[in-house]
C-alpha cells in the first residue's frame, strides 16, 4: 500500500512518500512558509499622539489568515498526489491547532484515507529521525 505523509507546522511542510509501509520514505516535496510576524494583529490604524485608533475588527486575524493559506496550499497539492500516484493512505503529523487547520481543508474523498493523525511538530526531525518517531507511533511498520 502506498502512503502519503505529511509532516507540517505553520512555517513548513513536508510530504513523504512510504510503499508499503516499510521504513524508508522518500520526499516527494518541500514546502516553506513564512510565518508573519505581524506587528499589528487587530487591524487598527493607530493615528497621532492621542494613540486614538481607527477601523475595524477584521473578521480573521491576520496569522490564522496565513495559518489556514498554508493549509489549503498543502491540501490542494495532497489532493492532486492523492490523483496521480494513486495513494491509498495519509497520514497527517502537525501540531493540534496546524492539525486541525489542515483536516478543515482536505478534501472529502481525503479525509477518508487519513490513516493516522499525530499531534506532533516533527518538522525539525532529520529523514532518519522522522523514520524512527514514526515507526515509533505506529504510523511505519515493519515487514517480516
């Protein structure tokens, strides 16, 4: 069975590929995300000394703007990895509030092939690490 990976947090993204659920993944892409470091969150325009400000409450702030940007950009491309290779599971590895900015994105027939769902930021793992941690959770296993 082949499985699609994806190890995510709001910055970057991998998506592994794994054939038979044997230890050995190979990267099928890299994604990176700037995070933003916005300095004004609420959307105010402060004017002058008085520190008066003017405008509105956006509706969305701009970080989780971004974090859910991010997570649509990565659920497209597993959807169309879903389509041309054919996979017949994913997992998704991201901490909570990632994790669930991406399962609100996938696509219907996706998110019934997730196989495991860890709440884990594993992005800074080497290969031989990410292998280790998930064979560890069960998501690789080992063929007699």
């Amino acid at each position: 069975m082949n499985s699609l990976i994806l190890v995510a947090d709001a910055g970057r993204a991998k998506f592994f590929s794994a054939v038979d659920k044997k230890y050995e993944l190979t990267e099928v892409a890299d994604f990176i995300h700037p995070v933003a470091d916005h300095d004004n969150p609420t959307g105010h325009a402060v004017a002058g000394r008085s520190g008066t400000r003017h405008g509105m409450e956006p509706q969305m702030l701009p970080k989780e703007h971004d974090l859910k940007a991010f997570a649509a950009e990565l659920a497209e491309y597993a959807g169309k990895q879903f389509v041309e290779h054919g996979y017949a599971e994913l997992a998704l590895v991201a901490p909570p509030e990632f994790l669930g900015a991406l399962r609100k994105t996938l696509h219907a027939d996706l998110q019934k092939i997730i196989g495991h769902t860890i709440n884990k930021d594993l992005t800074h793992c080497s290969p031989g690490e990410l292998s280790s941690a998930l064979k560890a959770l069960q998501v690789l296993e080992h063929r007699i």
